[in-house]
C-alpha cells in the first residue's frame, strides 16, 4: 500500500478531525503516503483533494467539525458516480481508502469494495447508533453539549415552574436521548424504540412529582418520536394544563470541542483502520467492544440492528418515576 485516502461523509461529529489527524500520521509513520477528500463522495467523485502531511493535520484534534468537509452526495447513489469515483481512486493511485461517518457512508464504501478498491470505516456520528460498535465518534460531546443546554433550560424553567419538552436528535435512534435523560435526571424520557403508555408513563410521573411538591419537569424527547417534541408537549398540555415549552436543540449538538472520549477514541480507531489497509485487509469496520477496538465485515455489520440498551433503559424509568409499580385499586 503506498497511498491512502480519507474523508468524512454523512453528519459531522465531534471527534472527526482526531480521527483524520490519527490517519494521516499513522500513514506516514508506516510510510504510506496520504490523500484528504474533501466534501464525502461528492469530493471523490469529483478528485477534491489536499495532500496531508505531519503539519497539515496538526492542532485539529481539539477543533469540532470536520476539516475535509461532509456532504450528503446524490451522484453516488448511481453506478455512473460510484464508476467516476474508482476513476478518481485510481487516477490518484489511492490504494485504499478510510471513510468515516455512519451506515449511508458505510453503504458507499461496500459499493466501493465491490468495484475492486480497498476500504475500512470509521463509526463517527452523534447518534451512536452503529451495531457493531457499543460506541461511535461523537456521541460524548453530543451528550455533555445536550447536557449543557438542559442545565441552563433548568434554571429558567424553575423560576417559571413550567415543564420544558427538549427534543435531543436522533432521526432514527434514541440513544443520545436516553442517555442524556439519564445524565440530566429527566422526569420522563421518550425514545422511538420503546411504546409508552403516555397516560401512565408520563402523565402520572409529572402528577406524582407535582403531589410532592415539584413545580417544574423535564421531559426529553428524541427527535424520531412520532410528532416530535411538539407533538409531546401537546399531549402534556391537553393532559396536565401545565405551561408547557418546547425546545430543539439541534444542530447545536454536532459541534463544539470534542471531549477527551472522542478525540482518544477517535486516535485508536484511526490507527487501526491504517493497520488493517496496511496488512491488505478491506471491507471492515473498527469497532469498539468490550473496550477493546476489534473489526467487522462492512456487510456484516450493516446487516446488524442495534437495539436500545436495556439497561439503561430500566435505569432511567425507574430513576424517573415511569417505572412506579402500579398502584392497587383501592
Ligand atoms: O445522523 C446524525 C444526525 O445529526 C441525526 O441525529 C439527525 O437526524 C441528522 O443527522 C440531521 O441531518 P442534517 O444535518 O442533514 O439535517
């Protein structure tokens, strides 16, 4: 292998940078050359590249976003733009190629194996919702920049005894709001995954903190419930006539320093996928596993669910008061 390329593709996550700083020089110190791609499959398909040397790839590690750029390419969906990007891979003489992003990336980059190139992929992305992988990029900044804004939320939320309905993204998955429920001691939390019985799930909770003497709720919402946060807060003012506020966080959540998770996090896994272009090996995906960084086969890993975690999950009902044994009738 004498030349490698890499690029973010899919939502940016904190963290990304870390994981192209640790490619790049993993590469040179194995004496593989390496090739930034900027803007995904958008940028390879059209050679947008910048050699990265030592230098280039220095100071980045503690700065959010990506700096190759993400983009969401339509082109690459069709064979004639997956043929023009091995055109690119070729044309440069990339051996091997390192994407990193969530399962759409993953996706590309079996295509791209398909056509004969060498590819290993990186899970980066705020949802943490790659199967093969208890973690990806991104998720603890997400959560501790989610965390932050709640907090703030509290403050005004208390002064106004009123009950704030945060919506936390995650278009498919409610890991990252589960896990800030958890973190921010949420009265309720409501994830895509988990029916909830809103009447007594969520209803009574709030109507059992209201009886003893709380006057101001938290409930957090992932953004791939049906109706959303706006759709929650309806129900809670239809149901409690409390003075209800809906916020979205957004994008907010995908940017800022990345946490000392995600860069060193982000470091290993980076080195690994060069170890693995570097013996030959394609078509994987490093993972994080029992704290230990191993790798999947790509189609593998894409085939796999992955499901809420169960335990986290009966932490945060019975924490929040969901999970109260039902009352006797009396
Ligand atoms: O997959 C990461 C993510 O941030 C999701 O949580 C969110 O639903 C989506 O990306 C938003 O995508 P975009 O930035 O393209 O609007």
């Amino acid at each position: 292998v004498r030349r490698i390329g890499v690029f973010t593709s899919g939502g940016d996550a904190p963290g990304m940078n870390a994981a192209i700083r640790s490619v790049a020089r993993t590469a040179l110190h194995m004496g593989i050359e390496c090739i930034g791609i900027r803007r995904g499959y958008h940028g390879l398909i059209n050679c947008d590249v910048l050699p990265l040397d030592f230098e280039s790839v220095s100071g980045i590690s503690r700065q959010g976003g990506t700096m190759l750029y993400s983009a969401r390419s339509k082109e690459f969906m069709v064979p004639e733009g997956r043929e023009k990007a091995v055109g690119t891979c070729k044309l440069l003489g990339i051996d091997g190629l390192v994407g990193i992003g969530g399962d759409g990336t993953f996706r590309g980059l079996l295509e791209l194996s398909k056509l004969g190139v060498s590819v290993v992929g990186i899970p980066g992305t705020i949802d943490n919702d790659i199967a093969c992988s208890s973690y990806t990029i991104g998720f603890d900044t997400a959560c501790n920049t989610a965390l932050d804004s709640i907090d703030k939320l509290r403050d005004t939320m208390q002064s106004h005894e009123r009950c704030s309905v945060v919506e936390v993204m995650g278009r498919h998955a409610g890991h990252l709001a589960l896990y800030v429920g958890v973190a921010c001691g949420a009265t309720a939390v409501v994830v895509p995954e988990q029916d909830i019985d809103y009447e007594h799930d969520l209803m009574e909770p709030i109507r059992r903190a209201r009886l003893s003497g709380r006057t101001h709720f938290m409930v957090i919402v992932a953004e791939g419930v049906e109706g959303g946060a706006y759709g929650v807060a309806e129900k809670i003012r239809e149901a409690t006539a409390l003075d209800t506020r809906v916020t979205i966080l957004g994008h907010v959540q995908r940017g800022g320093r990345p946490s000392s998770r995600d860069r060193v996090t982000a470091t290993y896994m980076g080195y690994e996928a060069v170890k693995l272009l570097a013996a030959g090996e394609s078509n994987r995906v490093i993972c994080l596993q029992d704290d230990q960084y191993v790798d999947f086969d790509i189609a593998d890993a894409l085939s796999m669910k992955k499901s809420l975690d169960q335990q986290t999950y009966s932490v945060m009902r019975a924490l929040t008061g969901m999970e109260q044994v039902r009352l006797k009738d009396q």
